[in-house]
C-alpha cells in the first residue's frame, strides 16, 4: 500500500494548474517547435531540433511525475479540521525564539509546497517536526544548524 502524501488546497490546485498547462500548451508549443526544427533538414546536426526533443523529453518526465503524485496525494483541507490549538499539518502556527524573543509565523506544508521566503514550511523540516503535536502555550527545543533553539508556541490558525 503506498502512503498518502498530505498536500494543502492551495498546492494541489496548483499541481493541477501545473499538468494542465504542460499537456494543454507547452506540450502543443513544443510539438510546433519539432515540426518546425525538422524543416529545417538534417536532424543530425539540427541544434533546435535537439533543443526542442530535450524539452519535450523534460516536459513529458514533469507531466508523469505529477500524474504519479496526484494519484498518491492526501488533501487537506485545514478549514474544515477543529481547531483544538494543537499543531498540525496545514496550520499556521505563530512561535517565540525564546532566547531571541522574535516572532516567527509558519505554514506547515507539504514537501513540495515548502518555500521558505513565503513562510511555508514542509512538514518534514525540523521545525515542523518539533512543533507538530505540540499545543499552544507549549515549548519546544528544536535542533538546528545553529545549535537548539528553544521555541514557544504562541497561536494555531486554520487558515
């Protein structure tokens, strides 16, 4: 049996977004882009042709890899689980490096949605993996590159 892999609304539209415009117009555009290239005549020594057979070969492996994942996915809607306080995969939780005493604000999401500048953290990061479980008001010392940093947990949203 092969585990779900839990992924926000958010990222499966968009996973879904992504497939669509690679079968429905980059895979059109690079088929014009073959045909076009082979006009050319020798495919030997044709660099656009050979450029274009590289992306279409790019663009299908993306198009397989998605499917695979689409059909493995788990989605969670985080507004419609109670919010018990408690941190969770989709939440956004708020915590205080309490050695800092900055404020930091994360979105717990799927390994493929993770993008640290948007404050959207996988839930296999480590951060991620000290907080999950833990409550509002609750601490958490979370080993990283830096050494551990103690943190505390200040607001869970379902958001």
């Amino acid at each position: 049996m092969v585990k779900k892999i839990p992924i926000t609304i958010l990222g499966f539209k968009k996973l879904k977004y992504e497939l669509n415009d690679l079968k429905n117009v980059k895979r059109k555009k690079i088929i014009n882009n073959i045909k076009r290239a082979r006009e050319h005549g020798d495919l030997k020594e044709n660099a656009e042709y050979h450029a274009a057979r590289e992306e279409q070969s790019f663009c299908e492996g993306r198009i397989k890899e998605i499917e695979n994942k689409l059909s493995n996915l788990n989605v969670i809607d985080i507004t419609k689980v109670p919010n018990k306080k408690k941190v969770v995969f989709g939440v956004t939780v708020t915590i205080l490096n309490i050695l800092s005493k900055k404020f930091f604000t994360y979105k717990i999401v799927g390994e493929d949605e993770s993008n640290f500048k948007n404050k959207l953290i996988s839930i296999k990061s480590p951060i991620s993996r000290g907080l999950i479980g833990k409550y509002v008001g609750e601490t958490s010392s979370i080993k990283t590159p830096n050494g551990k940093i103690k943190y505390k947990i200040l607001n869970v949203e379902h958001i």
